[in-house]
C-alpha cells in the first residue's frame, strides 16, 4: 500500500505530465516560434535551462507552474478561470513543502490529490483518471479506519456499561444480604463495602477507550507499525532533518524539443 509521501510524488509527476501538451500548446498560440524564450523569461537563475544545441527546456512541476502563473493573464486567463488559478498557487506552495520534505497527513495528502486532480480535468488531462483512483482509495482507507475504530470503542463503552449494572447489582446484593443477617449492627460493614463498589465503579465508567491497533503500514512512511504514532517518522523528523532535505528526491526532468 502506498504511503502519503508517495501518493503525493505520484500525483505531481502525473500533473507535470498532464501539464505539459497543454502550456505548450497554449504557449505557442500566443507567442509562436519564440514561445520558449517567452517561458524562459521570467524564471529563476537554474530554472528552463537548455541543453548544449541551446533548443531544449528541461520541465519539471515548478517549472510548469510558474509559467502558467506569470502568464496567466495574457495565455491561460482566456481558457481557464479564477478557481484553476487558485489551484495553481496552492500546488506551488504544496509542492515547496514537498521539496522540503515536510510530513504530510491525510489532510493535505487528500486535498493534494484533489487540487491536481481538479487542474487536470480542466486542462483535459488524461491523468486525471489515475489521480482520481487514488484520491478516491485514500479516502476509502481513512474512513474504513476511522469506521472500525467507532465501532471498536463502541463495544468497548457497552462492556463498561454492562460491567457498571454487573458492579451495581453485586453491591446491592451483598449489602441487603449484610443487613438481613446482622441487622443495622452491620451499617458500617455496608458501607464500606458501598465505597469499595462506588470506587471501582468509579474506575471502570472513567476508564480511557484502550488502543485498538492490529499490526499495520503507516500512512506516512509505509512501514509495519503497531500504534497509533509512528515511531520511524517521530525518529526521522526529530533526529535527521537535514539529512532528508539533502536526500530527497527530486521530480523527474523532462527534456523538450522546442
């Protein structure tokens, strides 16, 4: 089972697939022959780089993101609309925390999965099948977890309720008992014993729902785990954050004739 990480690389390798064709295209209705210098414009010192013949753009997310958002308003404004350009911007920021290797829940890693796939059904992107695959199984796998985990505490909370009435009829039980033997001589004997049933009543009604975790992958790093926090994930946030970011990998490049 992928973990989120690796959804999320997935989804943006699928994006800068689907991507391409279509700023290409668009690029080229409105600036022609020189549409590469027009995307080389505006980018950053070691970004659109050519190869030797100098007639190659090498692509990568970022790359096709920055260009539809410095020219959106002379080339995609007139094809796509305000909520696509909020998309933009928002897989941008994204994908700069995926660069940084940031840890990402189910929060982000759904709403990852659904801004890529909403940017590729607007740009008609074949792609947008397979993201929506698995944007639709990692929702399927949250809330078949979140579904088990109700209904696990659920029958924890009717044994405590069944161990209340059990404690409650065994204190009233032996309390009549107490006094229809030994008479309200006994009264300080019942109520000890009334305390020590109040007590442990007290303590099983109180008591916290226990960890209902089987032998299972981390959402986050995929490996084997057997609660509900992730050990190797604490250990590598806490411990080797340099590290990832030197390491971590980078998008594919994509070399284009232009």
């Amino acid at each position: 089972m992928p973990n989120n990480r690796e959804r999320i690389t997935r989804a943006l390798d699928a994006l800068t697939t689907g991507l391409f064709p279509f700023v290409e295209r668009k690029m080229k209705a409105v600036y022609k022959d020189s549409w590469h210098e027009a995307s080389r414009g505006r980018f950053r010192e070691g970004r659109g780089q050519v190869n030797v013949q100098g007639n190659a753009i090498r692509w990568d997310m970022h790359t096709l993101l920055t260009v539809m958002w410095d020219h959106w308003n002379r080339v995609f404004c007139h094809c796509l609309g305000p909520a696509e350009r909020s998309l933009i911007s928002e897989l941008r920021e994204f994908r700069n925390r995926w660069a940084h290797q940031e840890e990402f829940h189910f929060d982000d890693a759904y709403r990852i999965l659904d801004s890529v796939h909403r940017l590729l059904v607007a740009v008609s992107a074949r792609e947008a099948e397979a993201i929506a695959r698995d944007k639709h199984d990692l929702l399927r796998r949250h809330f078949s977890r979140e579904a088990r985990l109700a209904y696990q505490n659920a029958q924890f909370t009717r044994r405590k309720w069944l161990d209340f009435a059990v404690y409650l009829v065994c204190c009233l039980s032996l309390v009549f008992v107490i006094l229809q033997f030994f008479g309200t001589h006994a009264s300080f004997l019942a109520a000890f014993f009334i305390a020590i049933f109040m007590l442990l009543i007290q303590q099983r009604v109180s008591s916290p729902s226990p960890m209902y975790f089987c032998p299972r992958e981390c959402d986050g790093c995929g490996k084997i785990i057997y609660g509900d926090a992730c050990p190797y994930c604490e250990f590598a946030r806490d411990h080797n954050p340099l590290q990832q970011s030197v390491l971590a990998p980078s998008l594919p490049r994509r070399q284009v004739r232009v």
